[in-house]
C-alpha cells in the first residue's frame, strides 16, 4: 500500500474482515489515515505478514468505488525505476485524473462528458488504400491479430512515411482491426489544440468508443472520460502524452502520431517519455506499438522495424525547397521571399512564415553605456513584447514595463535587437494587407488570448493570407490551399548546445514543407547562415534516410543515443560554490562505485542562472541503464541526505530532451 504523496512507501495496513476476500486487490483506492491526516493510498500488494506488529498497523477508513487497473500498478513501478523517482510519485500518473482532490469530500465531481465529442456523428466512407497503404496494413494485420505469449518479442514498427502520404489512415485502419478483435486502442498525439483534425477524424469514423483527453477539458469532463474508459464503455482514448496511462484492459494497439515531437517528455517528476511507457506498456499486453513520423527520431530508426510511406496520397510531389544564403544581407527578408510572397498576394494564394522567436525583439540595450536588459533572477537577456508593454523572461516568466530610460547611464536612448513573431507579423501587415490579404499570427502570445484552433480555422476560412508564427505553425496542419512557405533564421535552433540540434532543424525545416502544395503545387523558401548545414540540406532534398545515416553515424562515433544513455543531474543552490561542491560530491560518489565499466560523467558545469539559482550540471553517458540510474539515485541521496549540502536542490533527468 503507498500513498499518492510523494513519500517513501510503501506503507503496510490490516484490511478488514469486510475488505477482504476480493473487494481490495491491487489498484484498489483506499483512504487510510496517516499521522493525523486521511490520505488516498493505492494498493501495490497483499500479504499475509507484516514486519509491523499487529496492535501498531491500521486499517483502511473506506474502499473507494473504482481502482486502477493491475497492470498499469506495475506499469507505475517500472517508471519509478526506470526514471529514478518514487512509486508514489509515478503512482500519481495512473490514478484518475482529480483523485486526490475528489477525496477532500468538499464537493461531488458531478460528471459530464466532453463537449469535444461529436456524438453518433455521420460515418464517411472510408477511402479506398493505395497500394502503399494496403502493403504496410498488410504487413501489420498479423500482429495485430495474433497473441503471442507475455514476454515473447515485441511488436513494434515504425510507419516512416512522408507529410500527407496517409499515415492517419493507417492508424485509423489498424484500430479498427484491433476493436474488431475485442482490443483497446491508445493513440498519442503531440497537442490536440493545435491537430485538432485527428481528433475529429478518429470520433467520425468510430463514434462513441472514442474518449479523448486534453489540457482544455474541465476536471469533470477528465474524470468522465476516464470512467467511460475504466467501464470499458469507451475502447479508444486519443490524447496527449498522458493518455498513456488511459485505463484500457486488453490494449491491442498504440499508436504514437509524429513521434519526434519533443512534447512527449515530461518535464517534471517523474521525467518520463511517453514514447518509452508506450514501448514497455505495449509490450506488457502484447499490444502493438507504431510510431508515425515524417521526421522519425534517429533513435527509432535505429531500433524499430520500418514500414515505409514514400509518396503522398494523391502522388503530389514535395514542395521544391530552395535554400537562401543570407550572409551579407541586411533586410529581415531575402529578395526572393520579399517576391513570393508578393506573387501569393498578387494570386489571392496562401503562405506560412515560421520564424521560431516569439516576442518583438531579442533583447534592449542602451545606446550610450551599453547595459542590457537582463532578468534579474536569471542570466538571460528580457524580450520585448510591444502591444502588451513589458519586457519578459522567457525562462522564470518575469515581466517589468518596458523601460524608458537606462538604470545606469539615465540615458533615454534604447537600441531593439533581431525581430520575433510579433514584429515580423507588424511590418508584414503593413507591406501586404492592402485588404484581403490578412496577416495571421500563431505562437504561445496569442495563444493565451485565443484559442489555437480557433486561429488556425480562422486562417483555413480566409480566402486569401499569410500565416505567421513559431513551430507551431510547422505541427499537422492540413491546408490543402498553402503554395508558400517560408524559414526564416532557419539556423537559430542549431545554435543551441545540444546534440538533438541538427535532428531538431530538420524536423522544423521538414515539417513546414509538409504543409505546402498539399492541393497543388508548392515552394519553400528557407533563410539562413549556414546554408551549407548537414540537416538543412538534407531538408532541402527531402532526404530524410540521408539525414538519419549521417545523424547515426555520428552519433555511434561521439557515443550519443541510441549508442548510449544519458542521465543529467542538475544541482542548484543559492551559490554557486554551493550547487558545485554537491555536484562534485556527487561525481566522486559515483566514481567510487562506478555502476558499469561503460559509464563516464561530465561535469559539473555551469549552467545559466535560473530562478535565482545557480546551477551545477553533470552528465553521465552509460550503456547499463539500470544499474546506472540506481548508482545515481543512491549517490544523489546520499549527498542530499548530508548535512554541508543543506539548501542545495537536485533533480535527476534519465533520457533528458
Ligand atoms: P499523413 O498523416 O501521412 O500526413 P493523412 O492520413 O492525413 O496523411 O492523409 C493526407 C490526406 O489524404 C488526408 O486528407 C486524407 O484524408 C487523404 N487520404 C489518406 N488516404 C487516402 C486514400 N487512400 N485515398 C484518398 N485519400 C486519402
Ligand atoms: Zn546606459
Ligand atoms: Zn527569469
């Protein structure tokens, strides 16, 4: 038994003579008291003993009415393990959604069901496979059909097919192979809002069995799909990376759409990456699992089987990319963009700009001394965001009135530096919207104003325009009228430290030709620095087997994933003697026992101050993961546990994004 706090646990009870016999099993919810408190524990285990003495243990207050499914208990344990956190933590994935809250009493969760669903909607005919589609489906049926015994090889492929060659279709295929054969469906996406059109395509073509869980749905509306899915009322759950964890018994299949969008890594504890659970869940039901992705990580090239979608649909080319050197330019655009997107005007056509900032301008500083507006908890530079008049912190949130004199100098003289999406959609308003050809924005600004959706409808429902904005721009969008798109600074996310860059800018670079020419023709204008750049020129051929040989092989050589995992351990304190001291302890501890002959660390070093904190990272590479992760559990706590590391914060990222 262990509580959803993040105690240690598990913790023992005596049940009852009326909870015995099959009421409570594991996954069973129960509120028990704890010190002084009730709290809600979850089952992980019976006994017949106890290291506790009979007079000491307590029993249970009540039974609550729905458990959780066994398997997803252990599912639970595997990410606590797997993720170096705790069962309770991992245990608060699993648990429905708002459970702990429904506990406090105050109020009875009425349930309502999804406003989202469209119910007993029309069912369009499905469209006749091509040839393509019906090899790859081929290919799959079997798996999907027989059950082999728990534990026998996996089944698992990759569905590497290109934008718009009908990879949605074989997932709505494969589903309805499974539930013909009394199995449960999952079906991960990166962001309902912003690809509501999945959504919407798997509700039509299976109607009620389909729950879907999204960050817009109100407690209630959660909790009543979590139960419709727990009843087994619903079969198919399509959602965001949680969804994971829908309560689905007997899953025949999960699908993880776009799988190399980084959104399916969560950021807090546990760290998990819904792409591994789906891994270890599926095969722990002999489900199958397919990964969908035009850009597929290298990571699952290297380790999954592929089946292969070469062409679109309709056997449209790609969109000619054409890359534009800037080196000694000195306007925002290229003349060649300047001139297409003046003839997209001129045909009342439609483009899409991504430039990946948000905000006006990069950062301020002033013109005779020089000072840059930086945050003051963190080492970064503050952004201008004109219309809402602050300048903001991208990294804490802080925001301060945009300055109108320098605190140093007095001096009133404010230089702005590099443009974002806000800028960029302001001075193209004013060089194309001569009416009818509307400039629409799309990045997290608007974003907290408006619904994505509803944006991107709006831009779907113009006759004519230019739709600018961040990478969300770049997701799944599918406007067959788009003949234009556009990268701007296509270069700056290869500037981050980080070995995904490259894998990153493809993907970006990739995706957004993927929404241009998908009714017609189609070009992509892509603006950069580095235009000899390994994944921009590969993006620029469409050469995604190219990219990822080159990715891999480079990857084998500096020993990077998937030649290896990564566990990183950042430190942070309010000084940064403080946060190193531990970071070092740390080293020395696992240098002391090293886990595996194949283990090395890096480190520490400084990171850039955050939240006031200053940070200490150390990374370490090994090819024995669990063995690894535990060395680094118990080294983190024993560092955390002693008495001179007082006041210093860690947290431990196994597969960090
Ligand atoms: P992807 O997921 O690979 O981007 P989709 O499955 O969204 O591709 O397919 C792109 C478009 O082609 C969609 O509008 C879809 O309805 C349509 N489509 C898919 N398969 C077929 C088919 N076999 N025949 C006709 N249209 C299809
Ligand atoms: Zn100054
Ligand atoms: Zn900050």
């Amino acid at each position: 038994m262990t509580t959803a706090r993040a105690l240690r646990g598990p913790f023992d009870y005596r049940l009852p003579e009326e909870l015995r016999g099959g009421v409570v099993e594991v996954g069973s919810m129960l509120v028990v008291p704890f010190g002084r408190r009730e709290v809600l524990g979850v089952v992980v285990g019976l006994t017949d003993s106890s290291e506790v003495s009979e007079e000491k243990l307590l029993a249970p207050l009540r039974a609550l009415e729905l458990g959780v499914p066994v398997d997803l208990v252990i599912l639970a344990e595997w990410i606590a393990a797997e993720y170096c956190s705790t069962i309770a933590r991992a245990l608060t994935l699993v648990l429905p959604p708002g459970a702990a809250r429904r506990l406090s009493g105050r109020k009875r969760r009425a349930v309502t069901r999804s406003p989202h669903l469209p119910v007993g909607t029309r069912r369009p005919e499905p469209p006749t496979l091509t040839a393509d589609q019906r090899e790859v489906l081929q290919s799959l049926t079997g798996a999907l059909i027989e059950r082999r015994p728990i534990g026998d090889r996996p089944k698992q492929r990759l569905l590497h097919g290109v934008t718009g060659s009908g990879k949605t279709e074989i997932y709505l295929r494969a589903a309805e192979i499974a539930l013909g054969q009394g199995r449960g469906v999952i079906v991960l996406v990166p962001e309902i809002t912003l690809t509501p059109q999945i959504v919407g395509r798997f509700s039509e073509r299976f109607g009620d069995t389909v729950a879907v869980l999204h960050s817009r749905l109100r407690p209630s509306e959660r909790y009543a799909e979590w139960r419709r899915l727990r009843a087994g009322e619903a079969r198919v759950c399509v959602g965001p990376r949680s969804a994971v964890f829908a309560p689905i018994e007997d899953l025949g299949l999960i699908v993880v759409d776009e799988e190399h969008d980084a959104s399916y890594k969560h950021e807090g504890d546990p760290r998990y990456d819904a792409r591994d659970v789906a891994v270890q869940r599926a095969r722990s039901a002999d489900a199958l699992l397919l990964l969908g992705s035009a850009t597929p990580r290298p990571e699952s090239t290297h380790r999954l089987p592929s089946s292969l979608l070469p062409h679109r649909v309709d056997g449209r080319p790609l969109p000619d990319v054409q890359v534009l050197d800037m080196r000694g330019e000195t306007q925002g655009l290229h003349p060649l963009t300047a001139q297409a997107l003046a003839e997209v005007r001129g045909e009342r056509g439609k483009a899409i700009v991504l430039l990946n900032r948000r905000g006006w301008s990069n950062f301020l500083s002033c013109r005779s001394c020089g000072r840059v507006w930086s945050c003051p908890h963190c080492d970064v530079a503050l952004v201008l965001h004109r219309a809402g008049g602050y300048v903001a912190c991208h990294h804490c949130g802080h925001r301060e009135p945009v300055p109108a004199r320098c605190g140093e100098c007095s001096s009133t003289s404010v230089a702005r530096h590099g443009a974002g999406t806000e800028r960029l959609a302001h001075e193209l308003a004013g060089v194309l919207d001569d009416g009818g050809f509307p400039v629409f924005r799309l990045d997290a600004d608007v974003v907290v104003a408006a619904d994505a959706a509803v944006l991107l409808r709006r831009f779907e429902a113009a006759e004519s325009g230019v739709l600018i904005g961040t990478q969300m721009v770049a997701k799944g969008h599918d406007f067959p009228d788009v003949t234009l798109g556009v990268v701007l600074d296509a270069d700056a996310t290869l500037r981050f430290p980080d070995f995904r860059a490259e894998e990153r800018t493809f993907a970006l670079i990739t995706q957004l030709a993927g929404r241009v020419g998908r009714g017609g023709e189609g070009r992509v204008l892509v603006q950069t620095i580095a235009p000899e750049a390994r994944s921009i020129m590969h993006a620029a051929r469409h050469d995604s087997n190219g990219f990822l040989t080159d990715e891999l092989e480079r990857r084998q050589a500096l020993c990077y994933p998937p030649f290896s995992h990564l566990i990183r351990i950042v430190c942070s304190a309010s000084e940064a003697a403080r946060a190193q001291a531990a970071a070092s302890a740390i080293r020395v501890g696992l240098e002391a026992s090293p886990p595996g002959s194949n283990t090395s660390v890096l480190g520490p070093a400084a990171l850039f101050r955050l939240r006031g904190r200053e940070r200490q990272v150390l990374v370490v590479k090994t090819a024995e993961r669990r063995p690894t992760v535990r060395a680094v559990g118990e080294a983190v706590r024993r560092v955390a546990a002693a008495r001179e590391h007082a006041g210093v914060n860690f947290s431990v990222d196994v597969d960090p994004q």
